[in-house]
C-alpha cells in the first residue's frame, strides 16, 4: 500500500503524506513504521528541482514597522494575515499565485492567480480575504517588502479598510515563514 500510494502520488509524497492516506483508508498503522518501511525499501520522496534565489531589489519603505516579528503563534482568528506571491509554470506560460493566509488557523482565506504579479493581484485578493471579517482595524496584513505590496494601490486598500500593515525586514525570509513556507509545500508536493 505504502508504494502504490507514493506512485499515485507521483512520488511525491513522503512519510507524513502516506500516512495520512493510510489512516483514511482505514488502516491503523504508525508513522515511525512508515518511516522504517519506506527507508529499507528505498522510498523517498522525489522533490524536484531547487530554484535559485532571486533577490527583489525594490525600493523599500524605510520606516515601516514589522509587527509580528516572527511571533507566529496567534491566539484568535483574523488577527494577523500574512501574504506572499509566487511563480508557477503552466502549459499556457508563467502565473503567478498570491494567497492571504490567517495565522490562527494557518488556512488559507483568499487566493488569486494571473499572469502579471501586480500591486491589482495583491489588492483584489486582500479584498477577498477581508470580506465580512468584523473588526477589520485590528487586523494585521504582514507582508515582504515587494513593489506589489508596497504599490499605491495596496496601501490604499490597507488605509480604507484601517488595516494596520507590517513589513518583514530587509531580505529577512523568515520574518514571513508561514508563507514561504506553505509555497514550499506546495510546489514541492502538488506542482510538477
């Protein structure tokens, strides 16, 4: 079962993933046998190419305030959403997907794709995530400091709405972890 499910899966998937499709259909199994099996039958989960880095040279807000400040345990839920952008390769072309995800729940509350990544992109999915959330001044939008979420249009968005904006510091990866890491996930796990 443990190899059918990791060719279904594309080998994609590891011990966590074919556990879970275990459990669901119906066998009682440990994750740690998983582990042992998978290991001596030389299993392993395939995870593509790794991209290079690419650093994002744009101009910056000087004096924006990082108020998560990689405190990501949050006791309610639409306190802190945070956000990230990211490129995906289709047949038709390259995409590019931006999510808003609630700390709280670590669910994702809206996503968006299109073809160009826009300062539009960011603000027509902050809308969608913010949509009937009560309280929306004590919300907190955290972000990198890309031109899409620092353009005019967004910080508009966040001022209508009197969202409190924070930026992650300079080139700081893991003051947005969360997002960077659900990204990995998914491309890792989903996109081919």
């Amino acid at each position: 079962m443990i190899r059918q499910i990791y060719e279904a899966s594309g080998r994609r998937y590891g011990s966590p993933n074919i556990h879970i499709e275990l459990l669901k259909k119906g066998y009682k199994v440990n994750k740690k046998r998983i582990e042992r099996l998978m290991r001596e039958n030389n299993i392993q989960a395939e995870l593509g190419t790794k991209r290079k880095y690419k650093r994002n040279t744009a101009n910056c807000l000087k004096n924006a305030e990082n108020c998560v400040k990689q405190n990501f345990e949050v006791r309610e839920k639409n306190k802190v959403i945070v956000s990230d952008i990211t490129e995906i390769k289709t047949a038709e072309g390259k995409s590019y997907l931006c999510m808003m995800m609630d700390l709280y729940s670590r669910r994702i509350k809206s996503w968006k794709v299109s073809k160009r990544a826009t300062g539009k992109l960011v603000k027509d999915c902050l809308i969608k995530a913010v949509k009937g959330v009560s309280g929306k001044e004590k919300l907190i939008f955290h972000t990198d400091k890309g031109t899409q979420y620092t353009s005019e249009e967004v910080m508009k968005t966040v001022e209508l709405f009197g969202i409190r904006k924070s930026f992650s510091g300079k080139g700081n990866c893991y003051d947005n972890a969360p997002a960077e890491s659900f990204f990995a996930t998914l491309k890792k796990e989903e996109i081919l």
